[in-house]
C-alpha cells in the first residue's frame, strides 16, 4: 500500500514538473518528463509494483534468487574451463584429428585452369626433385624480392 501511495506521488511531481516546464516553452522536454512521472503509475496499475513487494519480502523468492546466482556461476565455472582446455572433448578431437591432417590439401595452391582440367595431371607438372619444403621456402623468397626485402 505504501509503495502504490509512493508511486503515485512521483507521478504527481513529474506530472508538475513538466507542467512547469512547459510553461517555459521547452515542450519537447516536457513531453520527456513527463512520460517518465507516468511510468510508476503505469507499474502500479499493472501491478508490477505489488509483485516486486511480495518478491522482496518473501524468502522463498530470495532462495531461487539464491539458486539462480548458483546456476550462473556454475556456468561461467565451467565456459572458463572449457577455454583454458580448449573447448569440449568432441572439439579437442577434431583439432587433433586436423593436426594430424595437412593443413592445406596439395594442390590447393595451383590456380584452376578451368573446367577441362584434371586433378591428376597437376602433380606431374612440378619436378619430381623438388620437396614441399623447398617449394614453400621459394615462394617466401619470390615474395621478399618482389617487396625489395
């Protein structure tokens, strides 16, 4: 009863505020005032302000609370966890899975040369000497020269 008698009275103030303020020709500040004093009349009227008196007075509401702020660290506990193993078992799996993989598939790298072309003929293009390791080293080069490095 208190709390419906307390918003009510803000509502009146606002109310008078902004009467006042549009009274000094500033309107659309006084439409802004005016529509924040209706808002705790408004809430009372839902009866908002009825269920936040029955929720702060209750210690059944103050335990789910309780419950609630359990639940949220439990589950920021276990999202810093996961980060510093790096996410979940099935994740870890599949990192070691493409560890183990090439990272880039071998002629992943050679521009296409349209639809005719075949995969296979690709390979034998490069010389046969030549390891992965030199290729990848000579690319950096080509690159360094070209930016005068």
């Amino acid at each position: 009863m208190i709390a419906e008698t307390v918003c009510s009275a803000v509502s009146a103030a606002g109310l008078g505020i902004a009467a006042v303020t549009a009274y000094r020709r500033r309107f659309l500040t006084a439409v802004r005032v005016a529509a924040y004093a209706l808002v705790p009349i408004g809430l009372v009227m839902t009866g908002v302000v009825e269920w936040l008196a029955d929720t702060a007075f209750s210690p059944v509401a103050w335990a789910g609370f309780a419950v609630l702020g359990v639940a949220w660290a439990l589950f920021m506990i276990t999202r810093t966890v996961e980060r510093r193993r790096g996410g979940t078992r099935k994740e870890r799996k599949q990192a070691r899975a493409a560890a183990q993989r090439d990272a880039v598939a071998p002629g992943a790298s050679a521009p296409s040369l349209g639809a005719g072309a075949s995969p296979a003929a690709e390979p034998a293009a490069k010389p046969a000497n030549a390891s992965r390791g030199e290729d990848d080293f000579s690319d950096i080069e080509a690159i360094l020269k070209k930016h005068g490095i």
